[in-house]
C-alpha cells in the first residue's frame, strides 16, 4: 500500500534517507552562499522549505505524514534541485525522470485533496474512472500553469529551455499522472484523512 | 445534477444540435482536403465528443444544448476562412473542454456541484491546451507544418488559453444559474443533493 513498501525501506531507513537529502540541501545552501552564487543559494533554499513543509504540517495540525511520502516529495524537490542547477543542461533523460517524479507528486496531492474534497462533501459524487481522469487532467493543467508562472518570472528564478522542452515536459508530466492514477492513489490515503479533518474541523462545514 | 437541464432531451435541442454537428463535419472534411490535418483532427474531436452519448445511449436525441455546441460551430466556421487563427482556437479549446464537463455530468455517473463543475471545466480548458501544444509540437516535427514558432508565442498561448478559461467559466456559472429552476438554484447554493 505505501510507497516505502514497494522499496523495501523501513520507515526510520526513508526517515533518514530524507535527513541525508536535507543535509545535502543545506550544504549547497552554504556552498552558494560562501561563492557568491546566490542562484544556488535560492533554489537549494526553496528546496529545503518544501522539504521542511511536512514537519511543519506535524507541528502544526499534529498530522505525521507517512514516512514514504515525505521520501517521495523530497526526491522529487531534490531531483529537480540538481536539474536545474546542472543537469538539465547535460542530460536530457534526466529531466524527464525528474518531471515523472514530480508530476506524481503533484498527482498524488491533487487526488488527495479531491477524494477528501469528495467524501467530505455531497457536492461530488463521482466513479473511480473519472477520479484517474481528473488526476491527469489535474496534472496537466499544473503544467500549463507552471508555464504561466514560469513566464511571469519572466525566467528569473527558472529557466525556459525552450519549445522542445515544454513539451517533452507536458508529456513526461502526463506519464508520471498516468502512474498515479493507475498505481498510486493507495499511497495517499492517510493524506486523504488528513484533509478531511482539516475540511470537517472548519466551522463553516 | 446542476448541469442536468442543460442538456435537455428534446427532439429540437437534438435536431438543431445535428445540424450544428454536421457543419462541424463539413469543417472537418475542408480542413482535411485542404491539408489542414491537425485542425481537421481537432474538429472530428468535437463530432466524436458530442456524438459519444448518443452512441452510448443508442437515443439520438441525447445531445448537449445547442447554444454551447453553437460556440464550437461557430469556431469552426470562422476557421474555414483559413488557418484557425489562435483565439478560435482559444474559444474551441474552452468550449470543448465544457462539452466534456457537462457530458460526463449528463451521461456519466458523475455528480458535480456547479461551482466544482465550472472549476472541472477550467482544468481540462488548461490540459486539453497542454495536449494541444504536444500535438501541434509533433505536427511540426513530422508533418512540416509551423504552429509552434517561439518560445514567447507559446508562452503567451498559455497565459490567454488561463483567462479564457476564467472567463468562460464565469460566463458558464452565470448561464446555468440564469436557465436554472429557481430550486435547483436553492440547492446548488448548499451544495447539490445527495442521490
């Protein structure tokens, strides 16, 4: 059912694979900073935050995310770090390994959120089918807008690579949703939980 | 079922539908012959997207209301004139995007609130524009045609395809409450029933 099992990882092993990652993280962190590139610095430190996001969620809402997730999330981001700190530039595969991971991220959130959104509310009622069609549909519409966004940052903080680039990420994104939606939702079911309280704690529901 | 009476079994919702769908084949067929294969493609997406619950049911009066199947036409129709320029295909986009929302809706097991529906509506504008852009990608690959010609071009297609979204789905949630039964109304208000 959780990722980790699928790796043969105990949870203290992903716990500290994750720790291990973090360190990594933190050390490009000072590395950047000690050379003056401060484009290292910012996207390693943008990195680490999303990394920190699930022990804030466990201070926070005391909700400890499944230690498989929070390897899996941390993956992607430090997949993505190393793209397009050096990689992309080198290896093309790499950056659709890296989208692949990322987009099933974004999957995973995307259906976690909706099935809680579903069981919370009578607003939906819907077939399993249509909830692996929303996860692509889902994902591919976070593509485009991370285009918009992207182009708003006018290629500030992320590089463009061009035509090419976009689509072959749209399509690496879509093969990455197609893996959730087929495979992956059981791997969310606590975060699925999660929201629900989240929604039902709120006065107006 | 907010979207439900939007698609209304009638016999001249379905005939006038017809029609609109046969000028959209015609469409289709001009684009083709005159090598314009990836829009042709587009246009016989839209004939098969419509078409789909009168197959299923085996009732040809199952047909989405005509005024939203006259959006599509009427993009088809102004694309005749020559290459679809890019707002038509802004508009087609979007509008087949809702197309789909209110047959999965009508047809479907689905139930959707409107304003989940209108929200639905907007995601698939947003990634029926992303397999749009892969499609006209390979195009040009293999094909030799020019749809994608910078970077910027493309870069502004997503930007405009976001706010037609927006507005259509505005315009959408403000046509269902309009044409709605003041009940269902009420009731969407508070969320659609429970069946």
């Amino acid at each position: 059912m959780m990722l980790g099992d699928a790796l043969g990882l105990t949870d203290s092993q992903e716990r500290r694979i994750v720790r291990g990652l973090q360190l990594v993280l933190i050390s490009l962190l000072g590395y950047g900073g000690a050379t003056f590139q401060f484009g290292i610095t910012g996207t390693a430190g943008f990195a680490l935050g999303i990394t920190l996001l699930p022990a804030w969620l466990r201070r926070e809402y005391g909700y400890s995310m499944d230690a498989g997730l929070v390897l899996w999330i941390t993956t992607a981001v430090i997949l993505h770090t190393m793209g397009s700190l050096w990689l992309y530039k080198e290896y093309q595969w790499y950056d659709e390994i890296a989208h692949i991971v990322s987009a099933s991220v974004i999957a995973g959130l995307g259906y976690a959120a909706f099935r809680a959104f579903e069981l919370h509310s009578d607003e939906l009622n819907v077939s399993s089918t249509f909830r692996s069609v929303f996860i692509v549909i889902f994902v591919l519409a976070i593509g485009v807008f991370w285009e918009v966004l992207e182009f708003a940052l006018g290629g500030v903080v992320v590089t463009v690579y061009g035509i090419d680039d976009i689509v072959t990420d749209f399509v690496f994104n879509a093969v990455g949703a197609v893996i959730v939606a087929i495979w992956g939702t059981g791997s969310v079911s606590e975060l699925v939980g999660f929201f629900r309280r989240r929604l039902r704690s709120k006065p107006e529901n | 079922m907010a979207l439900e009476n939007l698609v209304r079994d009638e016999r001249m919702n379905a005939v006038i539908g017809w029609l609109l769908t046969g000028i959209v084949v015609l469409g289709a067929i001009e684009s083709v012959l005159t090598g314009v294969l990836l829009w042709g493609g587009f246009e016989l997406v839209i004939v098969a997207t419509v078409s789909v619950p009168a197959l299923i049911t085996g009732d040809w009066t199952s047909m989405v209301s005509w005024p939203l199947l006259a959006v599509a036409t009427l993009t088809v129709v102004v694309s005749v004139a020559g290459f679809p320029s890019e707002t038509v295909v802004y508009l087609a986009v979007a509008t087949l995007a809702l197309i789909v929302v209110v047959e999965l809706e009508t047809f479907a097991s689905v139930d959707l609130s409107r304003r989940f529906a209108v929200v639905f509506a907007m995601l698939t504008t947003m990634a029926l524009q992303a397999l749009w852009t892969v499609a006209q990608f390979y195009s040009d690959q293999w094909l030799g045609t020019k749809y994608l010609r910078s970077q910027t071009e493309l870069q502004w297609d997503f930007v405009i395809v976001t706010v037609v979204g927006l507005v259509l789905g505005a315009l959408f949630q403000w046509y269902a409450g309009r044409f709605e039964p003041a009940g269902t109304v009420a009731r969407a208000a508070n969320g659609a029933d429970s069946p």
